[in-house]
C-alpha cells in the first residue's frame, strides 16, 4: 500500500537568497522531508516538515561509529517555468547500495521518489533561475539508537534537505588544478570507496587541506594499495582525452559510480567518440603527457557539473593540459548535459523528470 507523506507546513518564510551570488550548500529551504525507522516498525512516518534542527542523544551511534548514507542530485528550473529532475532514480538505487554496505536497511525508492518530488514542489521558488544554479537536493541516512556498542544501530532517519547552489568550485566552469595525491588514500577495494558514506570525504579532508594552501581545488586520488592507479578526485569522476580517446577509471569496487559519470560516457558513445572504462595508471597519463597526447581532462559529478582539469600536478611536475584552457569535448560534455537538465534541447535518453 502506498505510505501518504504527511506534511506540516512552516509558519513562517524565510527571506531567499539573490540567486547570482549563491555561494554551494551553505542555504537552506523552509521544509525538510524526515522519515524514522525503529525495529520493529520498519521504516514510517514519512513527514514534510518546517526545516529545524534535529534532537539526537548525544549517544546516538551516528556520533561515534559514523553509520550514514546520503546522495546529492538537483532539481533545475526550465524556461516554461517548470521544476524537473535528472536521473533520480539512479541516486536512489545508488542510496540503497550505500545502505547495503552499511549495514543500514534499506530504502523504498519509490516513497523516496515521491518525497523528493512533493518537497521539491513545495519549495518550487526557492529554484534559482541564474545560469549555472540549481537547487541541490540532500538525501541522508543517519543512525540515531542510543548504544555505544560497535553493531549495526537498530533506529535511523532518513533525511531530505534542500540548498539553492551555485558553482560548486569557484572556478565556476572554468578549469581547476589539480594535485595527484601521493601521501594518502581514500579507499581500497573491499572499503566503503564505492558507498556515499561521510567516513570517505572525512578521510579525504586531511589531502585537500594540505593542497588547498598551495591553491589546488581538489586532489586526484590514486588506488589505495599500490597508489598507481588513477580512481577519481574528491567530489567528482575523472575523464582523459588521450590521443582521441575518452579514457575513465573502470568501476572497481573503491571508485564512486557517479551518475554524470554514467550520462558522460551514454553522451559520448550517442556522439561516437571513442570513450573506454578501464585501468589507466598516473605513469600511463604522465607518458601520454610527454608525448604531446594528453589533449583533455575534466572531472564529472553532480556538483561540481563538467569541471575542466587544466592543470595535474604530479611529483612537483606541472602537467598543463590543452594550454591550461577548457577543452572542445568538456565543453560539448558540458553544454548538452546542461541543456538537458534546464530543458533547453531534446532528452533522447529520457532523463530528466518532471516534478
Ligand atoms: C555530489 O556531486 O553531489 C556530491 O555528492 C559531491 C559532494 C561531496 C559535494
């Protein structure tokens, strides 16, 4: 039987941001959608409510062994007025997996769907308009029993939040630099890489703090056993043109399966450029670099939307790339799956959804 989202509107409104100075994450809607889940009731209770914060004990285990999920698709307006989505079903089975590795029950998609969807409705105005804006849509799972004992809690919430975003580097479209990582890891095949868990981008902040300072927006992660491998940067997938081919890291257990991921390669094989998933390791692209057939990079995800690569630095090296500038196949990438998300040009793949 399908659940009915109960919903409890907020009293008061809270002023909108100006949609050209959005700054990413850092504003918040007036409604939240909040479901529990308690043995033996299973998950219940789904509820839209006025945006508040949480009251968790301070023994919940989300606080001390860190077991929680949680995704990020948008919702964009079109030129008709209209809120839609793109590919949510694909963050949502993606959600479940996360739960899977997590030991945290899952999810029904479907009611998760509808929550999105009916939440997204209500909050319809608070979707900027501006080019390059959007608003992003968090769906997370926290574990909330109180126990300090190390076992799968027994009590969650599943959460769905909204921000009204802008770019998510500050670069904008422009492209990045970026640093190969050689000190740390983020993952190794049999760890939680492939899940959307908190504990990666926590383990991951040590690499980007240190980076930072020296004005690089992320690292570019290496394998976690024999840093050889290249596997993704830290908010997004990874793609080289190298001598006319889009070569990608192939899914191998540690590396994240991102849904613009996923919709790169689709735009790429609809437009027959050649484009492979496989191994491909920092030695590979430095040789390809040396020998003049690095001819793009760029980072794909759901944030951080196409981000050009113009700069890889390896080992000291600086690996400039197409002259530091955004390449011809980022910005075809960029332009049409932008175009498909605002509702500007066809969906041949039938993408987007209307909310
Ligand atoms: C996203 O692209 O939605 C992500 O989840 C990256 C995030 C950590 C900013």
């Amino acid at each position: 039987m399908e659940q009915t989202i109960r919903v409890e509107l907020s009293e008061t409104l809270k002023e909108k941001p100006k949609t050209d100075q959005l700054e990413f994450g850092r504003v918040f809607t007036d409604h939240m959608f909040v479901m529990e889940y308690t043995e033996p009731l299973g998950w219940h209770n789904p509820s839209i409510v006025p945006y508040q914060p949480l009251t968790i004990d301070p023994s919940a285990m989300i606080f001390h062994y860190g077991q929680s999920v949680f995704e990020g698709l948008k919702a964009y307006l079109t030129s008709d007025g209209d809120a839609q989505l793109f590919r949510p079903e694909r963050n949502l089975k993606r959600l479940n997996r996360s739960n899977q590795r997590l030991c945290i029950p899952e999810i029904d998609e479907k009611l998760a769907l509808k929550a999105i969807k009916e939440l997204v409705a209500l909050e319809k105005d608070w979707i900027p308009g501006a080019e390059g804006t959007s608003l992003y849509i968090r769906p997370f799972i926290i574990s909330t029993e109180p126990y300090l004992g190390v076992a799968p809690s027994r009590h969650y919430k599943f959460i769905v939040i909204l921000s009204p975003v802008g770019a998510y580097y500050k670069e904008g479209i422009n492209p990045v630099k970026i640093a190969v990582e050689s000190q740390f890891v983020r993952a190794v095949v049999g760890g939680t890489g492939e899940a959307k868990t908190g504990g990666n981008y926590a383990s991951s902040l040590k690499a980007q703090e240190v980076v930072a300072k020296e004005g690089y927006a992320q690292v570019l992660w290496l394998d976690g056993v024999e840093k050889k491998y290249i596997e993704e940067v830290g908010s997004m997938n990874v793609f080289f043109k190298i001598n006319g081919e889009v070569v990608t890291p192939a899914l191998n257990g540690s590396i994240l399966e991102g849904v613009t991921r996923n919709s790169v390669i689709q735009l790429l094989k609809h437009w027959n450029v050649p484009v492979v998933e496989r191994k491909i390791s920092i030695d590979e692209l430095h040789e390809a670099y040396k020998a003049g057939q690095l001819e793009e990079a760029f980072g794909a995800g759901t944030a951080a939307v196409i981000s050009p690569i113009g700069q890889l630095t390896w080992r000291k090296e600086h690996l400039v790339i197409n002259n530091g500038e955004t390449g011809e196949i980022s910005k075809k990438v960029y332009d049409t799956l932008t175009e498909i998300q605002y509702g500007k040009t066809e969906d041949p793949f039938d993408w987007v959804e209307k909310v």
